[in-house]
C-alpha cells in the first residue's frame, strides 16, 4: 500500500522539525498511542491501539529514523507486532520553505500480513490514510498553527 501527501504549516521549518521530532508531541498527536519514547539517538519505541474500523488491535513496535539531514529530510521506517500479525512501512519527508511557511511531503508504502490483510486491503489502506492526514493537521493544532492539505 502505498500512501502520499503534502501540507503547508504556518511556521517555520526548524518549528516543524522540533515538532516531528518531540516524542510528547507525537504521542499526544498520534490516535490510540499508548506510549513513545526515545530510545537511542535515531530509535524510538511505541505502543499504539489501531482503529481498524470493526476491530482495535494493539501493535507494539519500532521507529528508525536514517538519511537525516536536520530540518529538511527523513527516511521514516517502522515495524510493529500485534495479535492481528505484523506490519512495516517506511516513508521519506521533506521539509522546505514556503515564504515564513513549510511545505511537509511525505511518500510513504506500508505493507502488512497474517490477519490484518484478511480484514481486506482497502480497509486498512483507508484506515491507515486516514490516520496519516488526521496525524499532520494535529501537529499543526499542537503546535498552535494552521496547516492546509494541498493537493499532490
């Protein structure tokens, strides 16, 4: 599955990375997030309830962080293991000036097995893009900013 998006946030470049890189921030931002922490200098660790629409599994899992050039780029990989099987992605953002505002992009896939795929692809592909654009609009509302999907 693969998952794409671009956002305007009315703030600064160095805001929006200091955001995405704040582990109270992501917790407080990400639905059914139980608990995120850092772990190493490019890891973090997370426990986080998903919506899948008829059934909440809970996935316990890992964050890497690679390619990263500070408040500009990120290649974003994760795995995390629950009762319904396993599930990995990966996605690459950038960050770049627009004006006193950032453009965010993310290109992401993500795939998953065992019983998560028996509750159907477009279920949880949808599932999954709903999350994704829900988790940038409350960074944004997090931060105190307004941040506008645009098209890709």
């Amino acid at each position: 599955m693969d998952f794409s998006g671009r956002y305007r946030f009315s703030a600064s470049r160095h805001a929006v990375w200091m955001a995405l890189n704040d582990a109270a921030v992501l917790k407080a931002v990400i639905p059914g997030c139980e608990s995120i922490e850092w772990t190493g200098r490019s890891t973090l660790d997370l426990r986080i309830k998903v919506n899948l629409g008829i059934v909440h599994p809970v996935f316990s899992g890992e964050l890497e962080l690679a390619n990263v050039l500070p408040a500009a780029s990120y290649t974003l990989a994760g795995r995390g293991k629950g009762i319904l099987g396993l599930a990995h992605g990966a996605a690459d953002i950038t960050l770049a000036d627009d004006g006193a505002a950032t453009i965010l992009s993310f290109a992401a896939e993500g795939t998953a097995d065992g019983r998560i795929m028996q509750l159907g692809r477009k279920l949880v592909g949808n599932s999954a893009q709903k999350v994704i654009d829900g988790f940038f609009i409350r960074i944004g509302e997090e931060m105190g900013v307004a941040v506008t999907p645009l098209p890709n």
